[in-house]
C-alpha cells in the first residue's frame, strides 16, 4: 500500500537537490575559468542573450523562489537577501544559507499547505492566485528548474565542460 506525497517531500527535498545541482555547475564553472586562466567572475555577468539576466541573477533568483515556497506554503516569512553577491563564494554563501533554512522545514510544518491560498503580485501578469499544490507545482518548481537550466546553459555556452550528469547532479 503507497502512501500520499506530503508537501513537505514533494518541495523540500527536491528543493535542497536543485540548490546542492546548481553549486555543482558553478564550482565547475569557477574551476572552468581558473583552468583556463581568467577571472571566475566575469562568468557571473554572462548571459545567454542581451535581454535575458545574467548567471548572477539566475542563482540568486532560483534561491528566492525556493525560500520563498517554503515560506508562502507554512504562511511564514523568509530570510531577505541583499542581492549584492559579485563572486562564486558569496552565492555559495546564499545556496548554503537557503539550504540550511529549507531543512528547517519539517512534514509538519508544511502539513495542509496543498490547499492553502497563495497570491503572487507580478511585474508582468499581475496577481497570480494559487492554491498551495497549484503554486509548488505549476509556479515554483519550473521556475526553480528554468532558472538552474538557464545557469547551466550559461556556463556551457561559456564552454564550461558540463553535461546531462552534472545538471542531474551527483546523486542521479
């Protein structure tokens, strides 16, 4: 006899495994640079096409939207982070800072959130309404995978040596 999917296993977990794959793309991103002898940080300004955010932006986006799911779906309030990262450890510092706070989480606390009413104000499509199941899996994990594919591709297009096994990650 299974058991249903709690909330908690469907988004703190799969969470954690995004945030611990996309460190791994960027160590081997910095690596990448140092190899091949230039300044790591000028990969985080890198950018797949002129009106899309750079790498910075996606790892500090992908860490919002995990830390505000948790947050939106216990109806509790999230850390705040300055934005203000410009070097490889210092979004390290925040993936582990949003991880430590992720595994804060427990069934319990997130236990009842599938129904749980969840309104999003957009700069683009205005107020998105949800309720919790909706806003995990129709909001929140595609944006964390795009966000971690888009970093990724950044780095590939930059020529870092990266493939299918490193976006899977380590445990795949």
């Amino acid at each position: 006899m299974s058991t249903a999917l709690s909330m908690h296993q469907a988004s703190v977990p799969v969470l954690l495994r995004a945030l611990k794959n996309l460190r791994h793309v960027l160590e081997k991103g910095e690596a990448h640079a140092r190899e091949k002898g230039y300044e790591p940080t000028i990969l985080l300004q890198s950018r797949l096409a002129p009106d899309m955010l750079p790498l910075v932006r996606q790892v500090q986006i992908a860490t919002d939207t995990a830390k505000f799911a948790v947050a939106r779906l216990s109806a509790t309030e999230s850390p705040r982070f300055e934005d203000a990262e410009t070097t490889f450890d210092e979004l390290y510092a925040r993936l582990e800072a949003v991880a430590e706070y992720l595994r804060t989480f427990d069934d319990a606390a997130l236990a009842g959130s599938e129904d749980r009413r969840i309104t999003l104000t957009t700069r683009t499509r205005g107020e998105l309404v949800f309720d919790g199941r909706g806003y995990l899996f129709g909001f929140v994990l595609p944006n964390v995978f795009f966000h971690l594919t888009t970093a990724y591709a950044i780095l590939r297009h930059n020529g870092v040596p990266l493939g299918k096994l490193d976006y899977l990650g380590p445990d795949a």
